[in-house]
C-alpha cells in the first residue's frame, strides 16, 4: 500500500501465482488444449489498484501464463484488464468506467478468479465449444452441422483440429474493450456496458478494435437485493460474432452485422450460514443469414459448503441443450445436448494459500467416447 496527498491518492499493489495440473481424456472437454493426457498450466496475475479521493479508481490486472485458456504454448505476457471509473457521488448511484474489462453479464464472472471461484474450470456455458465459428460465414445448413459434429464420417484428426474455431455462449470473463455505466439505487444494482466484441469472442479478439465500432456489443445487467440472503440478476448480450477477418467469407448482400448473437440470462444467488449457491441460465440465438437461429440453452447450479474455517466443498451440475434447424426440408438438432458434473474440495492452508481439487464427469458429445473425466488440481498463493 502506498499514498500521498495526505491519503488523498492510494495505491495497493498485489497478485496471485496460481499452479494447475489436468489430466484428461480425448477429446479434451471444454477450453483444454488439443487431444487428451496432462498439463501442467502456472499463471502469475498482478494487480494494481489506485484511487483518487472518493471519485476516481483505476485498476490494472496483468498476466503472465501460457494463454488465457490453459495450454501447452510458450509463455506470454498481458494485459487484461485496464479501466478508469469515476464516481461523482459519495451514495454509488452512477459510476461510468472506459477501457478493457470485464462483461456485466451474469453473477459467475464477478467471483471468476482462482481465490473465490470454488472450481477450477468455468461452468459449462462459459468454456464448452458449441458447432458455432467466428472466422467463417456459414453457407448452409449442412456446413453447421459439419462444424457440429452432427454429420459423421469426420476423422478425428479434424474434430480435434476444428475446436479452435468454435465459440462458446460466453466466453470467461469476456475482457472486451468499451465504456459502461452502472449504480445502486436501494436494493437495485444496474450495469450498461458497449463492447468491440461479442460475449462469446475469444481471447484473441478482446483487445482487436479494428472495424468494431461500426457494429459494437450492447450488455446489460439488473440486479435485485431482496434480503442478506438472495440476489437476482437479469442480463442482456446482443452483438456479431464473426471476427474481422470473416467478412471476405460474406454472401453478396451480406453484412457483418447481420450475424449477430443475442443471450438472455437469469441468475441467483443465496447465502446462509456456511452454505452459498448460485445458479445461472442462459438463451442465446446465433442468428444465420439463409439458414435460421441457432438456438441453445445452457444452465449451471453449485453449492459450496464450509465445513470448517479451512475445508470447504462444492458441487455443480452443467447442461446444455441444442434447438432445431431447417435441413433438407427435414428439423435437425444443431449439436449434441450434454450434461457436466463438477465435485471441488479446497484446503486453505493459510490466509495467503489455499489447494483446490477437482473432478469433472462430462456426457453427451459426439466423439466415441461418450464419457469423458477430467481430474485437475490447482495451488494458490496470492501476496
């Protein structure tokens, strides 16, 4: 901690060194690298806090890792956040922060980091890859189901290679670049945000402003404090989906705003005694010039129990469901509906470190393997 101008300016800089290991079969579920077997992912993540008075904050989170998502590639450093906010009023009623941050979408992306986050991997609607690309205007109905997996006959060289092109309702946090407004009235929270890139863009695209303002992303989120107890939420995404890149791939007459997402989502939480839980649902429309929406629904619960002041643990069940679209005449499933269980003990050996496992059984996608495991374990220290 560090201040100045007769405490008028704090700053307080801190971090988290965080040492994860999965093993996992074939193919790999949600946002793990290619193929199956272990890894081992060590991330560094600082933060800088600062503030100025009561009317201006500026936070800054930087990262030093193998990539957003766990993987097996060298190492690389970046920025993941950096925003300023002002606060003209002592009661919180308006803030307005611009620059790169978080979505407002949802309850999970507030809690997502590795010290209060009670799992390992995201839930099921923020990291498992739909049939959905970004870097391709489909053409057709069958090109969908291609990239779905619902056609076979596709070796498994090219199912594994095809998962990094696809897209999930939300993907993580959603660090996109853009300006949001957001307060507290009573017991009403309420947050709007205008993005260059849609809550399912991936990391690649977060800080690539090329060309997204001519179409951005609009996100909302109001939230309701009934009691100590329960929080409600309802949040709002709409925004293309294709990258830049995409628009080469575009059918004449065709724009790039016409393939947009739209997701609808309601959230709970509660909390008593040692007992919290959280539940999401989510509705999102790919929207397919020449084919129709691709619609899919997507829901999680967990519940996480202290047991002791140092042992907690928590549960979550996962699933996801696929709707219908028009091919040769006929309503065909546009992916494979799948279920997900997620079992996560923690230890907080100290006040600065804590050790996570956890286990995941996944049903439900089209590979041969209709069951796939996962086992992961993760150290925290964070300073």
């Amino acid at each position: 901690m560090w201040s100045a101008a007769d405490g008028q300016f704090r700053s307080r800089l801190s971090g988290i060194l965080d040492l994860e290991a999965y093993a996992f079969q074939s193919p790999a579920p949600g946002l793990l690298p290619l193929g199956g077997g272990q890894l081992l992912n060590p991330r560094l993540t600082a933060y800088l806090d600062a503030q100025w008075g009561t009317q201006w904050y500026f936070f800054l989170q930087s990262r030093v890792d193998r990539g957003f998502d766990p993987a097996r590639s060298g190492t690389q450093v970046r920025f993941d956040e950096y925003a300023l906010r002002f606060t003209p009023w002592k009661e919180r009623r308006l803030s307005l922060q611009v620059g790169k941050f978080a979505s407002v979408v949802g309850n999970w992306i507030a809690r997502h980091e590795s010290w209060p986050n009670p799992f390992i991997t995201a839930p099921l609607p923020y990291e498992n890859l739909t049939g959905m690309w970004d870097s391709e205007a489909i053409g057709g109905s069958g090109a969908l189901l291609k990239w779905s997996h619902v056609r076979p006959g596709l070796p498994p060289a090219i199912l594994a290679i095809e998962k990094a092109l696809r897209l999930p309702i939300v993907w993580g946090p959603a660090y996109g670049v853009g300006i949001a407004l957001g307060g507290e009235i009573d017991r009403f929270r309420y947050a709007l945000e205008i993005k260059n890139s849609a809550v399912s863009s991936r990391p690649s695209e977060w800080s690539d402003t090329a060309d997204r303002w001519t179409h951005p992303t609009l996100s909302t989120r109001l939230g309701y404090r009934l009691n100590e107890m329960w929080n409600f939420g309802f949040s709002a995404s709409a925004g293309p989906y294709l990258r830049s890149a995409a628009k080469v791939t575009l059918p004449p007459g065709r724009g790039y705003g016409d393939y947009r997402q739209t997701v609808l989502a309601h959230d709970v939480s509660f909390a008593w005694h040692h007992l919290q839980l959280w539940s999401e649902i989510f509705a999102s429309r790919f929207e397919i010039p020449g084919v129709g929406q691709a619609d899919t629904l997507a829901y999680f619960a967990e519940a996480k129990y202290k047991f002791g002041p140092r042992f907690s643990g928590a549960l979550r069940w996962n699933e996801q469901f696929f709707g219908q679209i028009q091919h040769l005449g006929a309503p065909t499933r546009w992916g494979y509906d799948l279920w997900r269980i997620d079992f996560a003990p923690t230890w907080r050996l100290s006040p600065h470190a804590q050790l996570k496992l956890q286990y995941s059984l996944q049903h439900g996608d089209s590979a041969p393997r209709r069951h796939t495991r996962t086992i992961a374990g993760q150290v925290t220290i964070r300073f």
